[in-house]
C-alpha cells in the first residue's frame, strides 16, 4: 500500500470516528424522547430496525453472498454471536441509565471506555505507547479516578458499559469481517429475539408505538443505531485502536454536556476537575501526534556497493 493511500485510510478513519462519536454523544435526546417505553422494548426495536435498514444496504449493494459466506464461517460466527450479546447488554443498559435520569453515570462510563480500550489495545494487539501518550492516558485515567472517588460507591453501570463496549470494539477489530456484513449478522441474530419480545410484549402496548410521533422514533432508531456502528467499524479497521480510544472522548463530552445543560443533573468541582484532565489528556495525546507526523522517518541505510 503506498505512502497516499494509507494517509488516505487514517483520514477516512478520523473521520468515520468522529462521525460515530458524535452521534453516540447526543444519542440521550434521541433516546429521553421515548423515556416511556421499557428499555428491553427499546433495545428490541433497535435490532429489529437496524437489521431491516442494513438488510436493505447489503440488497442495493448485492452482498449477501458475502454474508451467507461469514454465517458458514465458524470463526467469524462465534466473534459476532460474541459481539451481538456485548452491544445488546450495552444499549440495554445505557438507554435504562438515560432515561433513569443517570444520563452523567452514563458518560463517566464513555470516559472509561477509551483507557479500556488502551489497556485492551496494549495487552492484546501489541500496541505501544510513547512518552507523551503515557502521560496522556495517566491523566486521563486520574480524572475518571477522581470521578468515581466523588461519587462515594463503585460506579457499577459506568463500569458495565466501559467494559462491554471496550470488548465489542477488540473483537469486531480482530474478526475478519468487513463492516456491513458484520453488522448485518449481528443485528439478524438479535432481530428474531428482539421480535419475540416485541410481540409476547404487544398486550402491554402496541408493537410500533401508541403513536404515530411514537412510530417515527422507534423505526428511526434503527438508522440511527446502524449508522454509527458501521461507521465506528469502518474507523477500527483504519486507525491504531489507542487512537481510537482517545477520540471517544468525544461522545462522553458532549453527554456530560447535555446531562449538566439540558437535564439539569449536577455538576461539581469533582466533575471540572475530571473535564480538564480529560482534555487536557486529549490535546497531549493529539499534540503528540502531529509533532510525530513533522519529524521525517529516518532515511534507510544504504547498501554498500
């Protein structure tokens, strides 16, 4: 691969993070709008819907052969049977945490995730870090701490999202699975479960919503939860996983934001003083990465003659 396409590669990747992370830091005003459905229907319509829409993507794009070839591969079936368990406990949990007003528990949870993503990304894929980037992560990691000392107990739903999506990302990078395929098996095994629950729930009220508004937001979500996945899944195959740890702090940000602004939730000194280290973390990490794009690679030693 030559010098201008893998550059082209790392942008695609940056970019394709940052779309999926934004996306996932105002997911609370998407998901506070149907606060009055039980969160294991929401989950459940999430997968129904997300599968219809990637379905409909892989029948434009005629991939379903590819498809049939991955459901055929033991390998790649049992990492997306792992990954379809971890991301369903995952929004199951963080959309119980919004709407049960734990929206700022939620975020810590996306702080957390990117120093598990590192720590994953160092014992699993061999990934180093240099001098900057060490501090970087040490930083970050005592903002979280002083966050989680100020809450007086162990943030348990913080933790349990830090953790399930951390393995998600470290299993969907190293299953050898393109994107749209491995989420259209993912979501096609979680759509039968999720439909079941939809219709054994439909006494308690209606499987597309109580109302049209109601209808529009739920089949929505399926866009709106594919979307990022395939575009976060796109960025994991593109840029170093330790990388894509640090720019998640972006999808927690803009949680904490609208948790503190738009919800009313508290926001102490403790809080300030985890928001500074993070970014100042996050502008170490970055400032290390451009003086390390400046410096030229040493030239290779020429062979005698």
């Amino acid at each position: 691969m030559s010098s201008d396409s893998s550059a082209a590669e790392r942008t695609s990747g940056f970019a394709y993070a940052f779309a999926a992370y934004v996306a996932w830091g105002g997911f609370p005003l998407y998901w506070k709008q149907l606060a009055h459905v039980p969160p294991v229907a929401l989950v459940s319509h999430r997968v129904v819907w997300s599968f219809l829409f990637v379905a409909g993507l892989l029948t434009l794009q005629r991939r379903w052969p590819e498809t049939l070839r991955v459901l055929r591969n033991k390998r790649a079936l049992a990492a997306l049977l792992l990954t379809t368990t971890l991301i369903s406990v995952n929004w199951g949990l963080y959309i119980w945490a919004v709407n049960s007003g734990r929206v700022m528990e939620g975020s810590l949870g996306y702080y957390i995730n990117p120093l598990a993503n590192i720590v994953l990304a160092r014992l699993f894929l061999g990934e180093r870090l240099r001098g900057l980037q060490v501090g970087a992560v040490a930083l970050a990691a005592l903002g979280v701490l002083n966050l989680a000392v100020g809450m007086g107990q162990v943030p348990w739903v913080a933790l349990a999202l830090a953790g399930t999506f951390s393995l998600y990302g470290l299993v969907r990078k190293l299953a050898p699975v393109e994107s749209l395929t491995g989420l259209a098996v993912e979501t096609g095994l979680a759509a039968p479960v999720g439909l079941g629950v939809l219709l054994l729930g439909s006494w308690e009220q209606p499987v597309l919503g109580a109302t049209p508004r109601d209808t529009l937001l739920l089949v929505g979500s399926g866009v709106a939860t594919a979307l990022p996945l395939l575009w976060f899944a796109l960025a994991a195959r593109r840029i170093r996983y330790s990388t894509l740890g640090i720019i998640q702090y972006v999808a927690p940000t803009l949680q904490l934001a609208l948790a503190v602004l738009v919800y009313g939730e508290a926001f102490t000194s403790r809080h300030a003083i985890t928001f500074a280290c993070l970014w100042t973390a996050v502008a170490l990490y970055a400032f290390d990465g451009l003086w390390k794009a400046r410096v030229p690679a040493p030239a290779p030693a020429r062979q005698g003659t």
